[in-house]
C-alpha cells in the first residue's frame, strides 16, 4: 500500500513539473515582439568629406650653387630682392680660363691658314693627302677646344633662371666657394602650390580638375584651389596618395601650414552610424524581414559625422532598423513601431 502511494506521489509530482516546464516554454514562445523603428533603405544624397593637412610650396624654388670652385668677383643677391630670369647674381673669378681661350684662338688662326694653304696645294697635287688631313684634325681640335673652355666660362657666371624673389644672401664677396657652397635662395612668392596627401580609402574623391577648400591657420580665411595633379602611385608604406593644387585667388606665403578640406556630393546608400553594430572586423546591420530580424553583413565605405556609406549587403527597399537593436535577437520577431526618414536621424 506504501509503495503504491509512493508511484502515485511520483507519478503527480512528475506531471507537475511537466506541467510547468510546457508553460514556460510556452510562455517563452509568446515573448512579445521587439518594438523597433526603421528606415527604409534607398539611394541617397551623400556628401562625403574630409581634412587633411597641406604644405604651401613656392611654384619654382632652388638653392643657389656655382657650378665650378673660384672666388667670387661679382655678387648681385640682395636680400629679398626681386630679379628677372636671365639677370646676373654673381661670378666666379675666370681669369685662367680666359687665359687658355685666348692661347687656343692664337693657335686656331694659325691652323686655319695652314689648312688653307695645304688645301691649295693639294687641289695641285703640292701636298700629301696625309699631311693636309693632319692638319685638318688639328684645326678641328682647336675649335673643340675652345668650345670647351667657352663651356666652363659660361659656368663661372649663375643667372636667375626664372623671375623670382631672391631669399637671404650667405656669402660675400670675395669669397671662395664650391658647388657646394649655397649662395642664396630663389623663389616664386608669386605663385604657390599646395602639397597634401589623400588616404587610399578617400581617392573617389579626388580627380584632376575638382575644387578643393584650402585654410590657413593664421587668418583662417578659405581658399578655393584646383587640383592639378595626382601621384600615379599610392605610398606603400603611408597608403597614402599624394595631390597637388594651385590656389584659384588669394595668395599664401610658402612654407605655411594649411588644412585642405575635400568633399563630394553624390547618390549612394546610406545607413545612420548608429545603425551600423560591429562585430570583430566585421560590420552588421538588422533588417525587417517577414517580421522577423535578419542581421545582415554588410562593406562599408566613406562617412561622414552622421551616416556611412554601404557598398555591399543591402538593397534599395531594405528595412534598416534604426532603433532597439541591443534588444533585438537574430530570428526574433519585432514590429515596425514607426518607419522614419533619414532627415529625422541626423
């Protein structure tokens, strides 16, 4: 009788415990759905824009350097002064070379006349061809000689190669110098270039042509530039590219620091930076699909300080949720609360 009631004891107490588990599965079954809002997905203006960092750099600008050793006789380097391309900055002492060229002229008359007169007596059969054609190679070396002196002359002298603005002088006159002795500075204050590099991740937004906005830090004023070239190789070791502008108006001082601002608008798909849930090295976003949530892979691209831009796991006429994705589970069922418009996000 004991063991009968003791089966029958179980046999409740097993029912009840069945009982209860079914109702909280059953009660887990019927959790609520998650209350979301979502946006739906559509090609949208994008202005995508950054800053980088820029150099201002003379157009034209060179160090000053003789291209021979000697002591100056003529020195024309005004601090700060402005030359035209051609004027003469300053000499080198060519005394000796002087010298040698006359010595080679007095000799190449003389071998003139003799290849003359050899010349003469050859068209009579006076003279062997040997002898007129020794003559001949020695009237030639003489003029080559000569050239080459003239060469090492033109040397002595350093002429502005463009219009420019001289910088400081470094030496005197007088003074014995080298190749490579620095005499003095030239530039184009003029005219300027910007010098910035671009990320890799940013070049859409470059290309020959496009206007850029150019600051500088000591007025803050905005310059428009023009971008006019672009390095056909990418830096391996920064990932950066580098571009060059020319300011359209205005004028900065070379050597000034600038910041360079780049932006484009554009049709793209975009997503609210809050929509976006990363995950490792990856990036996620959820959507709405049959009242359920499906969390979806996603490549993003540029962004700015509201949306990102996303290039691939999306398509136009996705519901992205905006809101409520801590509480949302992969495959658990939600409602639609509001669907919003990107406008009302950022």
């Amino acid at each position: 009788m004991n063991m009968i009631k003791s089966i029958s004891a179980f046999i409740l107490l097993f029912l009840l415990l069945s009982c209860s588990a079914n109702k909280k599965e059953q009660s887990l079954k019927e959790k609520p759905p998650v209350l979301v809002d979502v946006i739906i997905a559509s090609n949208e203006d994008f202005v995508s824009n950054i800053e980088v960092n820029g150099t201002v750099l003379s157009n034209e600008l060179i160090d000053l350097h003789p291209e021979i050793s000697g002591r100056i006789t003529y020195l024309n380097i005004p601090d700060g002064g402005i030359v035209s391309q051609g004027t003469i900055l300053a000499k080198i002492n060519d005394a000796d070379l002087q010298a040698q060229r006359e010595q080679y002229k007095i000799q190449l008359d003389l071998a003139v006349k003799t290849e003359k007169r050899l010349a003469d007596l050859l068209s009579v059969n006076g003279v062997n061809q040997a002898d007129y054609d020794a003559a001949l190679n020695q009237l030639n070396i003489l003029k080559t000689n000569i050239s080459f002196v003239d060469a090492q002359i033109d040397k002595t002298v350093i002429k502005a190669p463009f219009n420019g603005e001289l910088g400081i002088r470094l030496v005197s006159p007088g003074a014995y110098v080298t190749p490579q002795t620095i005499l003095g500075t030239l530039g184009q204050s003029d005219k300027v270039k910007i010098d910035f590099a671009v990320p890799e991740s940013y070049i859409s937004l470059i290309q020959k042509g496009n206007k850029v906005k150019v600051v500088a830090d000591d007025s803050g004023e905005a310059l428009v530039a023009t971008i006019s070239a672009i390095d056909p190789q990418i830096n391996p070791v920064t990932r950066n590219i580098k571009v060059r502008a020319f300011p359209d108006t205005g004028n900065i001082l070379p050597g000034a620091f600038v910041k360079v601002l780049l932006d484009k608008n554009r049709k793209a798909m975009i997503a609210p930076t809050n929509a976006i849930i990363p995950e490792g090295f990856i990036s996620q976003i959820v959507v709405v699909k049959n009242s359920k949530a499906v969390f979806k892979t996603v490549e993003t691209n540029l962004r700015n300080a509201n949306v990102v831009e996303i290039t691939k796991g999306i398509e136009p006429g996705d519901s992205i949720v905006v809101s409520g994705m801590l509480y949302v589970r992969p495959n658990a069922k939600v409602k639609i609360k509001r669907v919003k418009t990107l406008k009302e996000l950022i």
